[in-house]
C-alpha cells in the first residue's frame, strides 16, 4: 500500500513532463500526448484514493477525525476524476484544440444536471487537499511523518495551483512528503526478511 506514496506522485510528474510535450506547439491537446498525459493523471488521483485509505489505516489514534478526513479526499479524488474523464472524452471527439471548447460545453453537466459541478469544480481540489493534508498532520502527531511533510503538501498543491506548467515540481513535493512512510515500510519489510 505504501507503493502508492510514491507512484502517485511520480504519475503527477510524468503527467507534467507530457504536458510540457504536448504544448510545444503552443495548444495542449487533442492527440496522443493529450491522452497519454491524461491517463497518467487519472491513475495518479485513482492510486491517490488508495492512498488515503492506508494512510488513514496507518494511524493508531483520531479515527473519527481522520474518517472525515477520509470521506472529504475522497470526494475530492472524485471531483478531480470527473474533470480529468472529460478532457479524455473531448480530447477523443475533438479535431483540433479550437474544437475542443465546443465540445467541452457539451460535458458541463454530464453525467446529469445535478447542480453540483460549479461548487464541486471549486471545492474538490480544497477537500483532496484537506483530506490528505489531516491525515499527514495526524501522522505527524503520531510521529509517522516528519513535521516537514505537511508543509510540502502545501507547497506541492501551491505550485500545481500557480500554473499546471510546474506540475513536474508539485509532484515532486508532494512524493517527498509521504516518502518517509515509504521508506519506512521498506526498512520493516527488509528487517522481517533478514530475520527469516
């Protein structure tokens, strides 16, 4: 479980690498960077919900605390997901990047008009953020993660936020943030081997 601390992030980077690709020419998408880069995202939230679960199943104390933690990054994984499925559809029905706006009208409500997107839109990028950033500081307070990681956290999504163009670098704040608990399960999973 631990894995995905770090093959979250490192999707998160190479997204940003295909991005970089992708807007040589001065438009991002359609094409097969587009997609590409898109499907990288997309696992990267996805393993980022996995995430979630085992860092909430990492802590010993605060359950009821950290169940809403996990609840709110879970609804923010999804938000995230939502957005992510519909530059994939557009990207797939597009010609060119002018058609893409039009088409990308076509999907403001889908899959129904449930009259959640706009607040959703706004709101799920701050419940993931929250939701992984609670858990981060309950297992500081636990002393499971250095009182650094939570601070990279923020960096991370800050430099996401300012401009997708440096999400090479988010990524990489947000894989050093949870690496401790990486390294940590390695270092018990080799000490149970060696004691075999």
């Amino acid at each position: 479980m631990t894995k995905t601390f770090v093959a979250a992030p490192l999707l998160f980077i190479a997204y940003g690498i295909i991005r970089w690709i992708d807007g040589a020419d001065g438009d991002h998408g359609p094409g097969l960077a587009w997609t590409i880069g898109h499907l990288l995202f997309l696992t990267g939230f996805a393993l980022y919900a996995v995430a979630l679960f085992a860092l909430r199943g990492l802590l010993a104390r605060a359950r009821g605390v950290s169940l809403v933690a996990l609840v709110a990054g879970l609804v923010g994984v999804a938000a995230f997901l939502r957005v992510i499925v519909i530059d994939l559809i557009v990207g797939f029905r597009a010609d060119d990047h002018a058609a893409m706006s039009v088409v990308g009208d076509e999907y403001d409500r889908w899959p129904g008009d449930l009259g959640l997107y706009e607040t959703l839109y706004t709101v799920g990028p701050l419940l993931f953020l929250a939701g992984l950033l609670t858990l981060a500081i309950l297992l500081t307070r636990e002393r499971r993660l250095p009182i650094w990681s939570p601070v990279l956290l923020v960096l991370g999504f800050i430099t996401i936020t300012i401009n997708l163009d440096l999400m090479p670098l988010g990524g990489a704040f947000l894989l050093v943030a949870l690496l401790p608990l990486d390294l940590a399960d390695r270092k018990i999973r080799t000490g149970s081997k060696a004691a075999l």
